[in-house]
C-alpha cells in the first residue's frame, strides 16, 4: 500500500469519527469536532505567505541600503557636474582667448561666440540649468595687448553655490 492511499484511509477513519461524534453531541460538540478536523486538515498544508517580522525585516535592509546608496548616488552627480562646469568654463575661456586674438576685439556678448562659428552654442551652466547664467568679467581695451575695443575678459559660473571642495563656484 502507498503512502498516499494511507494517508486517505487515515483522512477518512477521522472524518468517519467526527461524523459520530457530530451525530451524538450538540453544537459545541459539533464545533469542536470541526475544529479538531480543521487542525489535523492544516497540519499537512504548506505554509504560505510571510510573517510580519519577515516582513519588517525586509524593510529595514532595504531601508539600510537606500540609506547607503542615496548620498553616493547624490555625491556623483554633484561631481559630475563640478566636472562639466570645469570643461565648460575651459571651452568658453579658450574659445574668447581666440576669438580676441583673430578679431583684435574681445566678444561683447556670448552670443558673439555663436555667430561667428567660433561655438555651435553657449554650452550650459550645469549647476544652473541654463546658458544665459553666466557671470561675464568685462575688460577695458586698454588693459590687453593687441586689443581695439573693451569685451568679455572672463566667465563664471552663475551659481552662488558651494563647491565639493568648498569654493564658490562663481569664483571658479
């Protein structure tokens, strides 16, 4: 005989007992027999779904985690910003030193950049979101060598923020 048609035999012989017994007795006889069935019937029943301390537990790693991963997350993007703002302002710079050296005259705008192909665009200040934030230093045009008219010396950065190494930008 297999284990199974045991198991059935012994499922059935407790049904037929609870049966009797439901017969014989009156109704709180009749719930605790139900109840003793109910019992027997879950014991062999897989458990499912979890507890609330596993639940709980769960949490509080994945909590830990995000407590971990959110400032790193947040450091990189901040540096990867101070890094671009660094490439823009040595572009922009490098780009009004040869627009002074081939037209004799410093830009008077950005914008000047743009026209005379010198930039596809002003690239954007990436700690302020936009191209019209930049700080411009203006010199007179008695100050440079080879220069006819004042213009644009120098940019910063429009942002009055702090930098990681604690800076201002705007001085950058």
């Amino acid at each position: 005989m297999g284990l199974f048609t045991r198991l059935g035999e012994r499922h059935r012989a407790g049904r037929l007992r609870c049966a009797a017994v439901f017969n014989e007795r009156h109704r709180a006889g009749r719930l605790r027999c139900a109840a003793v069935f109910n019992e027997r019937h879950r014991a062999g029943r897989l458990r499912r779904g979890y507890t609330l301390i596993e639940l709980i537990v769960v949490m509080a790693i994945i909590s830990v985690l995000l407590a971990i991963a959110v400032p790193l997350y947040q450091k990189s993007i901040q540096r990867t910003k101070e890094s671009l703002l660094k490439s823009n302002l040595f572009t922009l710079r490098n780009v009004i030193d040869e627009y002074t050296f081939d037209k004799k005259k410093a830009p008077q705008r950005l914008e000047d950049l743009v026209s005379e192909g010198y930039l596809r665009n002003v690239p954007v200040d990436p700690l302020t979101g936009n191209d019209h934030s930049w700080r411009i230093v203006m010199e007179d045009a008695y100050s440079m060598v080879d220069q006819t008219q004042a213009g644009i010396f120098d940019v910063h950065s429009g942002s009055d923020q702090k930098s990681s190494e604690g800076t201002l930008y705007s001085q950058w």
